[in-house]
C-alpha cells in the first residue's frame, strides 16, 4: 500500500496482459486519471471509467448482473455510476495470471500481489461464488498461489509472479539495501515487512471461499503447511524481547536502507521491545509504515475473527482436529488480551507494548479500530466502540483531520492532512445512524475528484487525491453499499426494500 506505488512502476505494467488485446489497453493508472466515457445524470456528473470489454481481466456474469440489479434499484444516479465503477474494478483490471489447470491466479496491486489487498480486493464478490463456477474457480487459484508464497515466506506481504505464469518478477526499488532476516529469495519475493494482518487476508479469503461453496478442495498440502506457518508466526512473535535470562529474542529482523521508503526499524531491525501479554507483534502496519508499539489491536482482533473462523472450517470438514484446537485457543488468548490490555474507560489503543505503553489513535486502512465492527470482533452497539469512535473520529485522534469539504482518517503513510475515504467506510460500517451514514456516503461520494473511482487520499484542503488506480478501496466501498442495500435499504434504494445479490 504505497503512496505513489502505482506511478513509479506505471510505464512497465501493461493491465490487460491476459486479454488479448494489451495493445490498445492503456495502463489503468493513466486510464484512471482522466474522465471516461459519459457522465451520470445526477448533480456529481461522475464519468463512467470501466476499462472497455476486450481490455478486461475477468469477465463474471454474476458480477454483470448485481451491477444491473444495483442500477435499477439505487435512488442516485452519481452513486449508482460509482457503484458500476467500483463493484467490478477487481475483475476489470486486477487479474493478471490465471491457469485453472495450473490453480494459479495472480491478483496484482500496482506491480506485486499483496496478501492483503488480494484478499480485501475479493472480499465483495464472496456471496457471488456459489453461483459463478468460474469466479469461484479463479479465488480458489488465487488461495492456492497465496499458500505456497506462505508456506514459504510466512514473514512476508509482497510476491513476485507464479514462475507458470511466464511473467518476469519486477524489480522493488524499496527492497534495495534492505536487510531481511530470514532472507528471502526476491525471484518470489517482492518485498518482506513483516504484518500480521497479511495473514489474516489469507485466512479470509480462505474461509470465505468455503462458507460460499462449501468445496474443502482448496485444503491442499500447499495450504496445510500454509497454516503451520502461520501458528509459527504467531508463536514467535507473541514472546517478549528478553527471556528471563535477559536473552535477546529475534525470530525476524529487517533493516531499511537505501532504497527503503520506510525509515529503518530501530534496535537492528527488531521494533520496540516488547513484554508478554498475549498479542502478537508485528513489525508494520496494515499502510506498511513502521508500528510505533508492536501489539497492533485491530489486526490482532482480526486475526482473533478469523482464528475461530478457521476453526469453524476444520471441524467443518473434519479435517486437522489439532489445528482447530490451536486456532481456538490462540482466538481467545489474543481476544482476552485485547480486553485486559488494550482498553482504559472504554477506550482501545491502537497499539500497546506490554509495559503500559499505549499509542490512542487511529490508521485510515483496514484493520483498524474504526473497522472492529466490520471486522466482527464485536457490535457496533458496544460501549468500548462507542466511545473509542467518539474519540477517533474527533481532535483526540492524532491522524483525524477535517477541512471544508472532506474529513477522516489519514496516517503517516501518506500525511495527516490526507485523510482516506476508507475510514469514511469503515466508519458507515459502524453506525445504525441515518444522518452519520448518508454524512460519510457524501463525503466519499463529493470527492473522488470527478473522476468516479474511490481513491487513497483526499486533501483536507484542496481536491488533490493520492492513487488514482486502488482496487481494494474500490472494492470496499461497493461492499459497503450492498451491506446499505440490504441493512438500510430505505436510504439509498427507490423501492425500500432489501436487496441481496443472488436472490
Ligand atoms: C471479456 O469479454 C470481452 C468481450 O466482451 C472479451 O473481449 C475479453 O477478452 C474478455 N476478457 C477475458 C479475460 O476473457
Ligand atoms: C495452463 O497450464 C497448462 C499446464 O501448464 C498448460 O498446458 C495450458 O496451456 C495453460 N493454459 C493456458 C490457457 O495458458
Ligand atoms: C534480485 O537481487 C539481485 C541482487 O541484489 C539484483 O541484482 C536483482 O536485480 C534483483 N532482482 C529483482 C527482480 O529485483
Ligand atoms: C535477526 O533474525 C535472525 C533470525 O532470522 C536471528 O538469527 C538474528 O540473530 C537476528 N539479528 C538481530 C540483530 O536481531
Ligand atoms: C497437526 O498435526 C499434523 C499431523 O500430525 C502435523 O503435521 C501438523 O504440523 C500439526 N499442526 C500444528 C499446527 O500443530
Ligand atoms: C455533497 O455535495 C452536495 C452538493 O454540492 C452538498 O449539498 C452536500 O452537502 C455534500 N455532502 C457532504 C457530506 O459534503
Ligand atoms: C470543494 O468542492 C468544490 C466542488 O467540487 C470545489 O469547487 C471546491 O474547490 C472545494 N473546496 C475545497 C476547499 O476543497
């Protein structure tokens, strides 16, 4: 997730590799910049942006039709153009490497697939799956691919291209001069920051494919050894710094030079120290900036989520009875730390170190604390969210900025005057409050700079945006419209009434 990621890499990416017709394709980036086709009828005049049909990745009836059915149904024209553009944008322009023979999919953001936003990218088509053979058939090669990058490099967020596929890795510019441990082999790996939430995505996407086919054929060796990876992982990076013998524990270190854009991760690549409780550290966040604290609590509460999901999954289909009792009591050590460790009158730390350090904030992506009820780590209803939303999204929140047209959440990654339609997202995802939904839909929907697409960032100050081109933004928003759709389908649909896809 890198600001500018999409530019310096522009000239080499050519999107529409698998269509045939890459020629006449113009890098989505460029695309993306400029107005396209006709404008929508409503007051934001939006462009329609879909790449034309030959110069599409994926094509997807199931996803054709829920554009249809959300067009007739939504009340305005502008979101209604902002939802065509946006449900399919994974599809549209992502997909570059698919071999169903092989159960090979390779799903880029910029240049790499990133586990993360592969699997945030997919995660509005889930309810799609059962009735789209082809679609499913596609996520399941993306979670095969992802199982080898894992089980190989479990530190890892970033891959190069399946060698099947014929596509030559790219060269990182940010990888050079960095020194990772264990060391990675840069033929599969893109880049090595070590984030929890990473595996998480992978274990989403997973499980979201089972709860929609119910086909366990994705359980391959590939995946198994996958999962011990990630229990590894998890084990080693929930221990404290020292021992009791005031040993130095390192499991994984990585140093920034040159090329990194991230500053070097202080005591020789280790982060902060940090003290027992239960959580597990990471190194980055879900942005990729450094983590100031090691235990980050919203991809601990989603690693919590989906450690029971996986669970869930295993006992489902009677497979690895030892792994699910595992996850199980990994999910609630790590949710009980939450609870005892991260929250004073109410309110949660983004993140803690074990010793009584507590950094309150917020990061604008996904995992955070604004997104616990998305994540379903608990109700929107809670008092502890309650008030920890009060907090952040007001001056209490370092990284919460509001100009005349445009407020939310931003981070350092890009800065704080740059706050992220995202947190507009995740803050919908919420409430149950009319007014503060239809106050977030707009405020996403009046600045996508005219051009129809949901963005990284937007200025406080100004109409200026970061990343014209961010499928998972994209992807997020139109999952958080079919969630309006059928929660509160009186405010945003001509006849009122729930609308679920595939019903
Ligand atoms: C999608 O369909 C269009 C025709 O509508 C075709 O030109 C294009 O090649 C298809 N894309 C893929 C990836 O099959
Ligand atoms: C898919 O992979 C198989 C096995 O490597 C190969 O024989 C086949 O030609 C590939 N199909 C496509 C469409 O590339
Ligand atoms: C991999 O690393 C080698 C040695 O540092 C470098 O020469 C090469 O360009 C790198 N390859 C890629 C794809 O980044
Ligand atoms: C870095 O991590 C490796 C294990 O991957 C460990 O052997 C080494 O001691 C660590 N180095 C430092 C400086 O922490
Ligand atoms: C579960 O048991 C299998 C078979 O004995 C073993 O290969 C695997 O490593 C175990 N997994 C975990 C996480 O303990
Ligand atoms: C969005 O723009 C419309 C038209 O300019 C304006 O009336 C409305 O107040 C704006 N909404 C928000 C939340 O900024
Ligand atoms: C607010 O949005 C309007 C309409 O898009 C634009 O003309 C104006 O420059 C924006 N103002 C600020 C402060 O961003």
């Amino acid at each position: 997730m890198k600001l500018g990621f999409a530019s310096f890499v522009s000239a080499a990416v050519t999107v529409s590799a698998i269509a045939g017709a890459a020629a006449q394709c113009s890098d989505f980036t460029t695309y993306s910049q400029t107005p396209q086709g006709s404008p929508s009828s409503g007051p934001l005049a939006l462009p329609y942006m879909r790449p034309s049909p030959e110069c599409r990745t994926f094509n997807s009836t199931a996803v054709e039709k829920v554009i249809t059915d959300m067009k007739a149904r939504l009340k305005d024209p502008d979101l209604a153009r902002l939802f065509e553009n946006a449900f399919p944008n994974t599809l549209d322009t992502t997909v570059k490497y698919f071999n169903e023979t092989e159960n090979l999919a390779f799903i880029i953001t910029g240049v790499p697939q990133w586990l993360r936003d592969t699997a945030n990218q997919f995660a509005h088509y889930h309810t799609l799956l059962s009735e789209d053979k082809e679609l499913a058939t596609l996520v399941k090669a993306v979670i095969n691919n992802e199982a080898r990058y894992v089980s190989e490099y479990p530190y890892c967020g970033a891959f190069q291209p399946p060698p099947e596929s014929g596509l030559a890795p790219s060269h990182n510019d940010w990888a050079d001069g960095v020194t990772v441990n264990p060391p990675v082999n840069n033929q599969t790996v893109f880049e090595c920051k070590y984030e929890i939430d990473s595996l998480c995505g992978f274990l989403k996407l997973s499980r979201s494919y089972y709860q929609s086919t119910k086909d366990a054929s994705f359980m391959n060796t590939n995946w198994f050894t996958a999962i011990d990876q990630i229990f590894r992982v998890i084990r080693e990076q929930s221990q404290s710094t020292f021992d009791e013998d005031y040993n130095f524990i390192s499991y994984y270190n990585w140093t920034g030079g040159n090329g990194a854009l991230s500053p070097a991760v202080p005591n020789h690549g280790n982060g902060e120290p940090k003290l027992y409780t239960g959580l597990v550290g990471t190194h980055h966040r879900p942005s990729d900036d450094l983590s100031t604290f090691a235990f980050l609590t919203p991809a601990n509460a989603m690693l919590s989520v989906e450690l029971t999901h996986l669970a869930d999954v295993l006992d489902a289909t009677k497979q690895a009875h030892n792994v699910s009792t595992l996850a199980r009591q990994y999910s609630s050590t790590i949710s009980e730390a939450i609870w005892d460790t991260t929250v004073v009158n109410n309110v949660f730390a983004y993140e803690t170190n074990g010793f009584g350090g507590r950094y309150v904030m917020d990061d604008a992506n996904v995992p955070s604390l604004l997104s616990l009820p998305y994540l379903g780590f608990l109700d929107k209803k809670h008092p502890a969210y309650v008030k920890t939303r009060k907090v952040l999204l007001s001056r209490n929140n370092p990284y919460y900025a509001a100009g005349k047209n445009f407020s939310g959440i931003g981070g350092p990654h890009v800065d704080a005057y740059h706050p992220w339609p995202m947190s507009q997202i995740s803050a919908i995802y919420g409430t149950n409050d009319d007014g503060e939904i239809l106050n977030s839909l707009y405020l996403i929907a009046n600045n996508t700079a005219g051009l129809g697409l949901i963005h990284e960032s937007v200025s406080i100050y100004d109409q200026t945006y970061t990343r014209p081109w961010f499928a998972w933004a994209n992807s997020y928003f139109a999952e958080m419209l079919l969630d309006l759709a059928q929660r509160k389908p009186h405010l945003i649909l001509k006849d009122g009434k729930p609308y679920v896809p595939g019903q």
